[in-house]
C-alpha cells in the first residue's frame, strides 16, 4: 500500500508538473528576459529632483496670499498631507494634497481656486523644462501605459506635451492643476514593452482594474510557484550522484531534457525564491505594513492639526528657490526652500530667515510618533544599514534613526535637514525586506557595495532561468506534437 501511494503520488507530482509547466513556460521566459531589462530600465515615474529642475523660481513679489488663507480657501479644516508653494507658469500657487489623495490648486497671488489649464499654459509650464526644444500639446488622454495607475486620478485628465528633443521625451500635465505628473522619454517607453510591462502583467486594459489586475497576477504567480515547486522536486528525485546512470550520468535525460534537469537544480532554489516573493509582493491578505508614515503618526510628530502655518509673510524668503513646503515639526512651524538641484533649507515662513534644525528637537518631535512606546535608541547613521540603503533610488546621509520598544520594534528613518521621515520599519516590514527585497533582488549590503558583483550574479541567475523556461518551452511543444504527429501517422 504505501509503496502504491508513493507510485501514484509521483505519477500526480509528474502530471502536474508537465502540463501546468506547458501552460506557464512562456510565462517563465518572459519573467527571466524581462528581469534583466529592468535592472537597467525601470518603469517611467517623476523623481522629486525631475520635478523640481522643471520648476522656475518663486517669484515672491507676486505673493500675496498667506498659507492660512489658501488653506481657508481650499476648505482645509486639519492639516494637510502637503502644502507647497511654486509656479504655475508665472503665477505662483499653493498646491495642497489631503489623505484621501485629493488635490487643490490655489493662486497665491488672488487666491482664486484653480480648477484647470489651458493648452497654450500647458505649453508654457513645458517650456520651463531643462530638456525642452519646442514643446507642444499631442493631445488630452484620461490614462493610457505610462499613466494607468491610480496615483494620478486625482490629476486626470492630463495633457500629453512632447519637448521636442532628440530623446522623445514627453510630459504629462494635469489639465486640472497645472501639475507636472509624469515625464517620459523614447529609451524608456521602448524598453519597458520588453521590462516592466510583461514583468508585471502591466497592459493598460488590465491594470486600470487595480483588483482586477491584483487578482491575475497573485493567482498566476502562484501557479508558476507550484511549477517550480514539483519541477525542484522531481529534479532532486532523478538526481543520481553516487549510484550513476549509464555514462557515469547524473540525469538519465539527453539533450533538451538534460538541460532542462541540471539547469533546474542549480537554478532551481531561485526561480522557487523568485517565484514565491514575487507573490508576496502583492501583500496578500495585507499583512505587511506600509512604508510610510500614518496620518495620527504625522499629526503627532508635527505637533499640530490645526490648518494653520503663518497668517502673513514679513520678508522674502532666500532667492532661487523653486519649492516652499510648509510643516510643522514638533509644535514649531517651517518652510523648507528647494532650489532646481533638490538642496533644501529650512527658514521661518513667518520672515523667511533661513535657521537650522538641531539634531535633539528632532528626537524630541519624533518621540510622539508612538505614545504607548517609549524610545530605545536614537543614532546618527553616518552609513546606510540592511532596511535603509540605496537600490535603483537615491538616499540621502546623515540620517536619524529612532527605535521604539513596542511590540513590533517600530524604527523611523528622519532627515536632519529637513525632519522629514523618510522610511519606516517594524516586524512586518523588515519580514517584507528579507521575503521579498532580498529574495527578489538579493539587494544584500556586499552585492550592493559591489555593484558589478550585484550586476554578474542577477545576469548569471537569469541566464539560468531563461535556459530551464527556454528547455521547457521546446520540451513542452514537442510534447503537444506528439498526438498531432499519431494522427497524421495513422
């Protein structure tokens, strides 16, 4: 009996493996090939730093509307997510987000609410880009490949404005607020088709569905993680490395059989580990945390909820910046002033003085992010450490960081010169660096350190997986002929 369940257990274990294979091979290919284009070519977003070289300076002569009363304008009734001050064309603006991700435009010169652009301002804000050559509007589109996800609902519809440049590059503006959302160019839009787009099961007809789309890939990288689940399993069943097969042979397959075999084995622990973050990615049934701070957490560091930083302005602020954002910090309001290369300062918004932020009044804002916790650890990191480094972004040091002793082990990253959280860390995010950042990228501090190191070992990974997909592929079609083939022959 047992011996008969063993038997009919491997029979299932091959059956599964050959014909879900058959079905998912491609699948497995294009994971591989479009791995390695994205290490190289990520999916178009705007940085804060493109944003900003886009930006001309504030003209502060034209200020003359105060942030409580935008705010009073705008409706804000607590304190928003964002408050920012920049140009709009050449009319200065206060730009206001919510945490509900709704957005308002409000004029600091008139303070009139401003709920959409023309063409030809469209035209004028692209021509403040550092790429543009002769900018012009191709046309207004509600979403399509680059812009799909919901990020950007809150700006639809967006113009789509061409520079004009040897790059082909191409801006997308909101047609409601006059802001700068999104910007491509020709390399990206070109690679993506062979990286992002068929990595991520991202064509435009399915992601606009974000449920939709959620659902289809949890369940077919699932699938594929049960392919290389039983394909590891057999791989090691069929392994003879002291009681050989004829040869001397550790696999009794020849040609693409035998590829498929050694090449499952030594990749095989990766493509498992590929297959399984890649899953978790998708933070099925939500158990992981998110990055960021929450709103009680950003009302408690701020000391503050009223909407209100600063009834009037008594200076101009320093010339040559492009952004003011407005925060409070621990009870104490700021204006952090970017210049078009991403450096900021902090002044008072009620004079403009420039002033500085001391190490010991961001502890002390940053020890009410957690009331029920005390803090364990407060450190200047003057090095990046396993859950706050640089991969594929850039991050900035010195930077604080502050632990909790509660339950989950809270940790908050906090820019010196700003005070702004800038990464979060508990239980459930650092078991999210480790499942899915390390399993999926193998962004390990030595590979990173070594970026060539990082670089060898993906490509040689991948090249793995793509010859165990590329043998499965053939293997698999040669299987389907086989019928047609006794059809024709009888």
């Amino acid at each position: 009996m047992r011996r008969a369940l063993i038997r009919r257990g491997r029979r299932w274990l091959h059956v599964i493996h050959r014909w879900i294979g058959i079905a998912t091979c491609l699948l497995f290919a294009m994971w591989f090939v479009s791995g390695v284009v994205m290490m190289y070519v990520a999916f178009p977003q705007l940085t804060g730093k493109e944003r900003r070289a886009a930006l001309p300076p504030i003209a502060w002569d034209r200020v003359h509307v105060a942030p409580d009363r935008a705010m009073a304008i705008a409706g804000v009734t607590s304190y928003p997510r964002d408050l920012s001050l920049v140009m709009l064309d050449d009319m200065p603006v206060y730009r206001l987000s919510d945490w509900n991700g709704a957005r308002k435009t409000i004029s600091a010169t008139d303070g009139h609410l401003i709920d959409g652009i023309t063409p030809e301002q469209a035209v004028a804000i692209a021509r403040q880009h550092p790429d543009a050559v002769y900018p012009r509007v191709i046309g207004t589109i509600e979403r399509d490949q680059w812009s799909v996800t919901a990020r950007y609902d809150s700006l639809r519809p967006l113009y789509l404005v061409s520079l004009g440049d040897e790059e082909g590059s191409e801006l997308y503006i909101s047609a409601r607020t006059g802001e700068l959302a999104l910007d491509t160019n020709r390399r990206e839009r070109v690679w993506n088709w062979l990286g992002s787009i068929p990595h991520w099961i991202y064509p435009t007809v399915l992601r606009k569905d974000g449920a939709t789309w959620r659902l289809v890939v949890l369940w077919l990288s699932g699938i594929c993680l049960v392919v290389a689940v039983t394909g590891f399993w057999i791989g090691i069943l069929r392994l003879r490395l002291r009681r050989r097969y004829a040869a001397d042979a550790i696999t009794p397959h020849r040609g693409w059989m035998a590829w498929h075999h050694i090449a499952g084995l030594i990749g095989g622990i990766f493509v498992m580990t590929w297959m399984f973050s890649g899953w978790l990615s998708l933070n099925p049934g939500g158990y992981f945390a998110g990055p960021g701070p929450t709103r009680e957490m950003a009302e408690r560091y701020a000391g503050h909820d009223a909407p209100r930083i600063v009834a009037t302005f008594r200076s101009t602020p320093p010339s040559g910046a492009v952004e003011a954002r407005f925060v409070w910090l621990g009870g104490r309001t700021l204006m952090l002033l970017a210049d078009r290369d991403g450096h900021e300062i902090a002044a008072d918004p009620a004079t403009g003085a420039a002033t500085t932020l001391s190490d010991d009044e961001i502890f002390a804002a940053a020890a009410a992010l957690l009331p029920d916790a005390r803090v364990a650890e407060r450190l200047r990191l003057n090095d990046f450490d396993s859950y706050y480094y640089p991969h594929h972004n850039e991050r900035a040091l010195p930077v604080l960081r502050v632990d909790f002793d509660d339950a989950a082990r809270s940790r908050f990253y906090i820019d010196p010169r700003t005070g702004d959280i800038v990464g979060r860390s508990d239980d459930s995010r650092r078991t999210y660096r480790w499942l899915f950042n390390a399993l999926h990228s193998l962004d390990f501090a030595l590979l990173l350190r070594h970026r060539p190191a990082w670089d060898t070992v993906m490509v040689l990974l991948s090249l793995v997986g793509i010859i165990v997909s590329t043998s499965g592929i053939v293997i698999g079609w040669r299987r389907l002929r086989r019928p047609a083939i006794a059809r024709g022959r009888a």
